[in-house]
C-alpha cells in the first residue's frame, strides 16, 4: 500500500509508488485512502528530492521510493 505519482524527465513519464511506512515517516498515521494522500502533501518536497535520488541511482521501468529514501 502507499500512493502512485508520475514524474517528468522531459518527456518520459516516470512512475513511482511511495510505500505507506515511508508516508508514515514524520509521524502521521496513514490508515485510510485521504489521510495517505494527506501525509503525501505534507512531505511532498521531501518525497520529490528522494524521487530525484532514487531516479539518478538507475534507469528502471517504474521506482519505489521506501523509508530508507526518505532519510
């Protein structure tokens, strides 16, 4: 479980899926759909810088971005 969102590299869409313990890491519990997406708000600057991380790690179909990404 956790939240889908696509990014940009020019034109190429480039998928991620959050985990929910990585949404759940600055204290907010993430039991239902709407507060999922609401812990994805209040961390979104910090969930775009490791999604830029992850991405220039490798090239890959589709990322996942886990707690360990979101120190």
């Amino acid at each position: 479980m956790g939240v889908r969102f696509v990014g940009y590299d020019g034109m190429t869409s480039v998928p991620f899926l959050i985990d929910k313990p990585a949404l759940e890491n600055n204290g907010v519990i993430a039991a239902t759909e709407s507060s999922l997406l609401a812990a994805f708000d209040v961390s979104r600057k910090l969930i775009y810088d490791a999604a830029r991380e992850v991405y220039s790690q490798a090239r890959q179909t589709s990322y996942r971005i886990t707690v360990e990404d979101m120190k």
